[in-house]
C-alpha cells in the first residue's frame, strides 16, 4: 500500500509537532510520507525542513502537486484560505481547531469538502487523549458537568479569545459525548493580559436537562484539565493531564438500618473505581484516525460538521457574555 503524502501547512508549536510525528510514522511504519513544510516565515519553514529532510515553502499550494493531504496549523484567522485552497485542489484536510474564525467560513469549508468528496477533519486533540475511550461507554443521561481548563499565558494563544482557544476542547467533547449543541448559553469573561477574553466562564444547558459549568483561564499559574461528570447513578472524574479517570458509584446497603432508615447515606454508600487508562500519543492516535479516513473516506472522529458545531457554541458563549455598558 501506497503511503500518503502529507504537507504541513504552518511550521510554528503545533505545525512542528504535526511534522515530527508525520516524519515518525514515515520511518517506524512506512504508512505516511512528509511531503514538506510550507510557512510564510522562510527562516522557520527551512529550518523545520531541513530538520526532516523535506522540502520547505513560503505557500501550501506549492506542496499540493506531491501531496495527498494537507495539515493545516496556521494562525486561525487563515485557516479559510489555507483549507479552501487544499480542498479546491482535492486534498484531504486535518485542521487545527477551531475549524474557521467564522460560522460562514466555516460552512464555506463544509460545502467545498462534500462537493469535492474530500475529507475534512477538525484537529480537536483533546478527543483523542487516551482517557476518552473507557468514558464514552460510561456516559448514559448526564444530568451535571463541571469543566475547568487552565494554564499560564502564552503569547502564541493571543490571537484568540480563551473560549476558542481552550474551552473549546471541553464544548467538542461534550456535544459529542451528549449528541446535541446546548439550547441555553449564560456566560461571562474578562480581559485580564491580552485585548481579548482570558478568562471565561460559561452555563450551558443541553436538552435533556443536563447542565454545564465550563470555566477556562489562561492566566493560572498552574496547568489544569479536569472534567467532571454527574449522573444519577455515579460521577465520572477525568483528568486529561495525568490521562486517570475516576468513577465513584452509588452502591445499595442491603438489610434495614436501625436509626434513621430513610436518609439516603444509611441506605446507600459510595465506592470509588480507578479506571484502568493506558497511556497514549494524542496527536499520533489523532494523526493515524486522519490516515484511516483518509483511506476509508470516511471521517469517523471530530468530523468537519462537528468541529462546526463546536465553533457555533464558542461563538455562542462570546456573544452571551455582556459588555461592560450592559452590567448593572
């Protein structure tokens, strides 16, 4: 089997991560190739170049005649342009998160993908972290979720709000996890380094009557990213950094108590379950579902129309928070 050619499109954090995992299939497994770099920083696209023995660019379109896909890891605000050229030239498309800057960008992208039968998947890595896998088959009827993503700020991430930037990841997982965009959005956010938001924090409410507390910061002075999940039957804890879940489950006592028979902590007690998780690669298990769709033709994890939808609630919760003008 033929490998797949795949260009790197943006050689900054991300982009360079992308190309050195690329370039390690290509040598452990002879399933991909690095077709090249391609940035509009010459002194940063031939440096990473270089580095992996492959062509290196000022424009993607270049790397498009020797390549069968494309990943895009450019600055948000062009990854329309970048995207459509791919998609326009019939190359399948692995994205970094958010899909677009835009709802109409974003669409623009949805549509060029199915006319030209083109795979288009969105780059929300968080989906593919080792602990996801043992937790979907746990989540029935979530009735409450609290979130909390965090970490010191970086200038990279400033040119986008924390919602797009980081809460995002925590709004992908739960709208797969439930099925459904949430119907209700209340939120607020502040301004704290950048000249966007930096800190936010936001209520949805799915239907279904799950309720969700989702708090991002990019001005912590430590790294978190926690999930809780609340059902009727047990809460579910992820711990995205450590790759741990812990499941806590109501068991019934049986018998009848002597005192106090009808409180619910004589009738029932709690046991505690270390889910076992073993440890990944997020972004080589995000890299090689991109490689089986792009064989398949199917998109099977964070599809375009899910990153969309993604992108709808972050902009949703931007739109809800009010201005300074609006506060009593």
């Amino acid at each position: 089997m033929k490998p797949v050619r795949v260009a790197v499109v943006g050689a900054g954090y991300m982009g360079t991560l992308h190309a050195q995992k690329i370039s390690l299939l290509e040598h452990t497994t002879g399933e991909v190739r690095l077709s090249g770099i391609a940035d509009i920083d010459p002194l940063r696209s031939k440096s990473l170049a270089r580095s992996l023995g492959v062509p290196g660019v000022l424009e993607g379109s270049e790397l498009h005649g020797d390549s069968d896909a494309v990943i895009v890891a450019v600055p948000t605000l062009a990854h329309h342009e970048v995207v459509r050229s791919a998609l326009l030239d019939g190359l399948d498309v692995l994205v970094e998160k958010p899909l677009a800057a835009t709802l109409d960008e974003g669409d623009d992208l949805l549509r060029l993908a199915r006319e030209s039968g083109c795979v288009l998947q969105v780059g929300h890595i968080e989906w593919f972290n080792a602990v996801i896998p043992p937790v979907r088959d746990q989540v029935t009827v979530p009735e409450f979720v609290e979130a909390r993503r965090m970490g010191p700020f970086t200038a990279r991430a400033a040119e986008m709000d924390v919602v797009r930037d980081l809460m995002i990841h925590d709004i992908d997982i739960l709208q797969q996890l439930i099925g459904a965009e949430p119907v209700r959005i209340q939120a607020v956010g502040a301004v704290v380094v950048s000249d966007k938001v930096d800190v936010a924090n936001a209520r949805l409410e799915f239907p279904g009557g799950c309720v969700a507390s989702l708090t991002a910061s990019r001005v912590a002075a430590t790294a978190a990213r926690r999930l809780r999940i609340y059902q009727n039957d047990c809460s579910i804890e992820i711990d995205f950094l450590d790759q741990s879940v812990e499941i806590a489950r109501r068991v019934e006592r049986h018998g009848r108590s002597n005192f106090a028979a009808g409180l619910v902590g004589e009738r029932s007690r709690l046991e505690t379950e270390q889910i076992k998780v073993d440890p990944g690669d997020a972004l080589l298990a995000q890299l090689a579902a991109f490689v089986g769709a792009i064989r398949s033709r199917k998109v099977t994890a964070v599809t375009g129309a899910a990153g969309l939808g993604a992108l709808r609630t972050a902009l949703r919760v931007l739109e809800a928070m009010p201005t300074r003008s609006e506060l009593p």
